[in-house]
C-alpha cells in the first residue's frame, strides 16, 4: 500500500520557496498600468518625463508606479494606485504572519514582492521604485515604530534642510529600529536589504538628478525638490526658509555681505 508523505506548511523546505517565489510573482503585477490603461485606454505606457525648473532640460525615468500615475492621471487615480500597490504586498504578508506567527517568513515573502514591483517579470523588468509596497509592509510589521521613523525624519529634515531626508530617511532609521523592537537581528537585516533594493532602483534618477546639479549647474530650492516628488511646495518652501541649514546659510550670508 502506497503511503501518502504530508509536508507541513512551517517546513522550511516548503515555505521559504513558497515566500521567495509567491513574493516575486505577485509583487511583479502592475497596477500602475492597469489603472493606467483604464483610465486612458492606451496599451502602451507612456514615460515619465518632466520639465526641469530654472532650466530648459528635461527629466526622463523608466519608473512605471503610482507617481507615473499621479504625473499623467491625476492624484485621485495614483492615490488608488499606490493602495493597491501597499496592499498586493502587505495583505498576503499578513496572512502569512497570522499563519505562522513568530516566523519571519512572511519578510521573506515581503523582500520579493518588492524585488517584483522594482523589476516585474511580466513587463521586461521596469517597475517602480518600491515605496508603495515597502509602506504597507512597514504598516503590517510595526506601524506606529514607521509613525515614530517619519516623525524622527521630519525633525532631521528641519535640522538638514532636505526634503529628501523628510521623505526617505524612516527607512534608514528602521534599520535600527526594528531589530531593537522584535529583539530579532533579521529585521535589521531586512530593512538593510529593503533600503538596498530601494536606492538600487532609484540610481538612475539619482545620478541624472546629480548631472542636473553639478554638471549643468542648476540650483535647486527645496520647495522645487518638494513639488517635483509630489510632496507640495509648502513643505520645501517651510525648509528653505526656517530649516536650521537655512537660518544658518543665511547667517553666514549676512556675514560675507554686510549691509552698506
């Protein structure tokens, strides 16, 4: 009589395949493109390309994501967009946690599906930048630890003078901060690789944005880095005005130049 061999689900020979594959293959579906495709009903995805300020260049990126949306459909429809983007990722990362609780699997699962949304399968490996996947899966791990991360940032931000620290520094500071939390090294260890694949995807746009800067020589105001990644003018505008780098930079100023 044959004798019929049952796998348990925790098996690590099972579910880490199951995480690593499952991951990618689901974070590589592209809502930027389905609502892109609804909402306009062209096939073809059109690239992103914006009108640098103070200048007669043009930025271009081959990011497909909901800030391509919001660029070409409007925010409602990138808003809805980043949603569907923080929920592929984060829901079934979830239920993996529930299934398997004190397991970190479902980080596993959770890397993938960023790796997929960056570098999709489906569409010869241009996606997006990650951070619609990368929030909802911080939202499921430890919310109020990325509340807190954001709060930290926007206090650094004012004491820099950086959008940029405003907008992405959370993921340098749950480095430490989760390891911290869950007592557990390899939430270090996934938030290093999270902020890897991150600033990976994003190297082409920053090494342009840098070209932009030294190379041709634009000046850019934080209130036009601040509008330009879909962050509003005031918060820029708040910086260059009342950031500690700015209050001293214009010391400074005041110094070289005295008045007459």
């Amino acid at each position: 009589m044959s004798r019929i061999v049952i796998i348990p689900l925790s098996d690590p020979a099972v579910i880490i395949p199951f995480c690593l594959i499952s991951g990618y293959l689901i974070g590589s579906f592209s809502f930027a493109r389905l609502v892109l495709r609804v909402v306009t009903g062209e096939r073809n995805v059109k690239p992103f390309s914006e009108h640098v300020p103070h200048s007669d260049e043009t930025f271009e990126s081959d990011l497909v994501s909901a800030t391509l949306v919001t660029k070409q459909t409007g925010a409602k429809y990138g808003c809805i967009t980043s949603v569907a983007d923080m929920a592929k990722v984060a829901l079934p990362a979830l239920a993996l946690n529930l299934l398997l609780p004190g397991h970190p699997y479902y980080l596993l699962f959770a890397l993938c599906g960023v790796l997929g949304h960056n570098y999709p399968l489906y569409y010869r490996f241009r996606g997006g930048r990650g951070e619609s996947p990368i929030l909802g899966i911080l939202l499921v791990i430890n919310w109020y630890g990325l509340l807190a991360a954001n709060l930290v940032s926007i206090i650094l931000g004012f004491i820099t003078g950086s959008v940029l620290v405003v907008r992405w520094g959370a993921y340098v500071l749950l480095v430490f901060w989760l390891p911290y939390h869950f007592g557990d090294i390899r939430y270090g260890v996934f938030m290093v690789l999270i902020n890897i694949l991150f600033f990976l995807s994003m190297r082409k746009d920053l090494t342009r944005f840098n070209e932009l800067k030294k190379k041709k020589g634009i000046e850019f105001s934080e209130e036009d880095v601040s509008e330009f990644i879909l962050m509003g003018r005031s918060l820029g505008r708040a910086l260059d005005r009342y950031s500690i780098y700015a209050l001293l930079r214009k010391r400074g100023q005041k110094k070289q130049n005295p008045p007459a």
